[in-house]
C-alpha cells in the first residue's frame, strides 16, 4: 500500500502530456491562447514594428540567412525529414520510422503545426524518441514570406505578422508539448524570403534548408531515382531533405537502398543539433 501511496503522490506532482490532451494544442486553439499571453502579443509588435520597412529580399530556397550543410570535411550526412500536414500530407510512415530504428539511424524532423493536429500521439511518442530530434516546420505549414508569395500553389504568409506566428507559435506549441523548444526551423517547401530568415535569427532560431533533394517529394518518384539523388550528389557535411509523412510513397523502400551504400562509401549518419551547420555560399 505504502508504495502505491507513494506512486499516487508522484502523479499529482507530475502532469504526462497524453493523447486526451490534444484539443488544447490543436493550432486554432494554441495561438488564440498564445494571443492572449503578454509576453507573445509584446513580442510579437516589437517583431512587426522592427520589420515594417523591412523589404522583403531574394525569394527562393537558398537565400541569406539558410543553412544547407554541416560545417565539416567528414563523411557524415544529415537525413532530415519533413512533415507537412494539410489535406494530403496528414499521413504517418511507419515503416520508414521502423526502418530507421531497425538500422539505428539518428534524424531530424521537421513537423508542422497541422501534421501535430493529425497525428499528436505519433508526434508525443517520436518527441520522446531520443533517435531523432523534433524542429519546426511551420504552425500551418505556409512558405515563409512577409508579402504573400507563392510556390507549388502554396500561398505564403501574407505580412510580417503571420509570417511571426508561422515560426514562433509552431515554436512554442512543440515547447509546451515536449518541453523542448525546436531550435531550427524549415519553412514549408523550403521556400522563404530573406526578411523572414532574419526574423528566426532575431528569434534566435536557426534556418535549415538542405543541400540535397532526394525528390521523394514528388508523389510517387520511384526508389531508384531518389536512391540516384542522394548518392550522387551526397558530400561530406549534406543535409538531405525527405519526408515522413507520405507512407503510399517510396521515401523507406529508396532508404533501404541508399543506406548500406553510403554506409559503403564511409558515410555515418547524424542529427543537426549535434554540428554546427552553414551555408553552401560560405564554403
């Protein structure tokens, strides 16, 4: 009885984030909450007033301000592994998840606000996975932009406001999920302007971008063409950009290829929050 007293004790202490708790972070409900938080709405106009008359500069996926690789002359790769969210992308690939403990693969997940909604307990069990890493992929998983462009038919944040909550309130909604406050973050579709990039480092958020496409972000590309993207353009210190969301894709039967290949080439594989990462044009 003493123990079972004892364990009781601890629970009230100790409040588990689990899956029935899901409606107060879904993204509509988070950020009206983080709206009425001082500390977000003065953080916010300070954001929006220092950026007013910022322009907003290049437009693409390797503007100033993105991180595409790791800063080192070793044979280590970064897989990292995008979770969209939305209509079509709301989907969990588990087996490429298996696949990648199967062969003890550490990885970084880029999620959005919207994936979380789709998937909050898959997302509380990978948080807790300490083989992968959780970033930030946007609270609604909209390209990052403080004039409203476009891309793939994706409508990017329409003023610095929005572009604001895109970064910071996914931010946060992983912070007070994980206990963890994503330290990278990648703009949806990888696409953003030079202003909201300066705006993460304002936030003290690095940009991550990738320095290979495996193009498994195309439905349905077979394995062998992504196995041919990654080992052809692989070199030491890449990022690889992937996706863990689309389970009906070949994204685990093209790793199951392109992994004991570069394990052959010399290649070991790592987190981003373990090196220090760069810019393409620096080096």
């Amino acid at each position: 009885m003493r123990i079972i007293f004892i364990f009781l004790l601890i629970l009230s202490f100790v409040r588990p984030v689990f899956p029935q708790d899901a409606k107060e972070f879904t993204n509509a409900t988070f950020l009206k909450k983080l709206n009425n938080d001082r500390s977000y709405s003065e953080l916010k106009s300070k954001i929006v007033s220092e950026f007013a008359y910022t322009p907003a500069g290049r437009w693409g996926e390797f503007v100033a301000g993105v991180n595409e690789k790791i800063l080192t002359q070793k044979k280590i790769v970064a897989f990292t592994f995008d979770a969209c969210g939305g209509k079509n992308g709301n989907r969990y690939d588990k087996e490429l998840i298996d696949y990648l403990h199967k062969e003890k693969i550490p990885a970084t997940l880029f999620v959005s606000g919207k994936w979380i909604d789709s998937q909050f307990a898959v997302f509380i069990n990978l948080s807790r996975d300490t083989l992968f890493e959780i970033e930030n992929h946007g609270l609604n998983h909209r390209p990052c932009s403080i004039d409203g462009k476009s891309v793939y038919g994706i409508k990017g944040t329409s003023n610095v406001g929005e572009a604001f909550d895109e970064i910071e309130a996914n931010a946060r909604k992983i912070e007070a999920i994980t206990n963890h406050r994503p330290r990278f973050y990648r703009s949806a579709t990888a696409y953003m302007d030079e202003a909201c990039a300066s705006m993460a480092a304002r936030l003290g958020i690095t940009v991550v971008g990738y320095q290979v496409l495996s193009g498994d972000g195309i439905a349905f590309t077979q394995e062998s063409v992504i196995k041919e993207n990654v080992i052809k353009n692989v070199v030491p210190g890449a990022i690889v950009i992937m996706h863990f969301n689309h389970p009906e894709w070949n994204t685990r039967a093209a790793m199951e290829k392109i992994v004991p290949e570069l394990r052959q080439m010399g290649y070991i594989f790592v987190r981003l929050k373990d090196y220090e990462l760069t810019s393409i044009k620096n080096h």
